[in-house]
C-alpha cells in the first residue's frame, strides 16, 4: 500500500500546482470568473493531497516529533493556501506577489519533501 499512496500523494501535488498555474493565468491576471469546475476541482485536488499525505506518514509511522521535515511540512502548507489565495484574490500587485510567493513555497515543500530536512540548502 505505500508506495500506491506515496505516488498518489505526489501525483496529487503535481496536479494541485499545475491547476493552480492554470487558474492563476487563466482568471486572476485576465480577471475573469472560473467556472464550477476549476473553483471545486483544486479544492477536491488539495484535500486528497492532505489525506494522502497524512496516510503516507501514518503508514511509515512519521510523526511530527520524529519528523522536523514533516511539520515543516505542514506549516508551509498553510504558506502555500495563504499565498494562493492573495494570488486569486488580491488586489493589484499583491495578486503577483502571491502568486510568486505560492510558487516559491510549493517548490520548498516538494524539496523539504525530497530531502526529508527543512533547512537542505544549508
Ligand atoms: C502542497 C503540499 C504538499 C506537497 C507539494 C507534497 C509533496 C510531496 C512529494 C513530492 C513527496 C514525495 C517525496 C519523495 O519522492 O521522496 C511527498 C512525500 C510525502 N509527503 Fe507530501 N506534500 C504535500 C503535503 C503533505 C502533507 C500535508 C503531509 C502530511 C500531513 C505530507 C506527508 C508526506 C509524507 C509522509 C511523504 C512520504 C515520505 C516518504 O516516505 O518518502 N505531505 N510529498
């Protein structure tokens, strides 16, 4: 079962940056409205991200006491929806901002994830 899930979670991860380029692109710089499928869909996408996520790390026993990257992790994840949604729904140049700032963050979070250490830069 774990490596079925540690794919689904990555796949998840590449969906949920790709549909937010995309809306990113398509409605927050051409300002128009999505439609039902891309305001549910990143949503539907995230929360599957979550989940597999948190059964991946139930599955391998990490813990966010065993696991500084994990819980790096997370808090970081809480960066990436805050920035998306200044991306989305910001006024003026915070909508840019955002939106470099979310993607910066999705690119730490896909690295901490990688390296299993929050600070691998160093
Ligand atoms: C934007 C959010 C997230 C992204 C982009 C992301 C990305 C990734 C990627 C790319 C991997 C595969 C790493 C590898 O191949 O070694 C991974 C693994 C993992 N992620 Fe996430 N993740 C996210 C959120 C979460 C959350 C919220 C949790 C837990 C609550 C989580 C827990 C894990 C665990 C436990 C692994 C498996 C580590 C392993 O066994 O190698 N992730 N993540």
């Amino acid at each position: 079962m774990y490596p079925a899930f540690k794919h689904t979670h990555a796949l998840l991860a590449v969906i949920s940056i790709l549909l937010f380029q995309y809306r990113y692109w398509a409605f927050a710089v051409k300002v128009r409205t999505p439609g039902k499928l891309f305001k549910i869909t990143p949503h539907i996408i995230d929360t599957l991200l979550l989940v597999t996520g948190i059964t991946v790390a139930y599955i391998v026993g990490f813990t966010l006491g065993n696991s500084p990257w994990l819980t790096t992790k997370i808090v970081a994840l809480f960066f990436y929806v805050g920035f998306g949604v200044l991306a989305m729904r910001g006024r003026g140049q915070m909508r840019w901002i955002g939106y470099i700032l979310a993607t910066l963050t999705f690119a730490y979070i896909v690295a901490v994830a990688v390296t299993k250490n929050p600070t691998f830069f160093l």
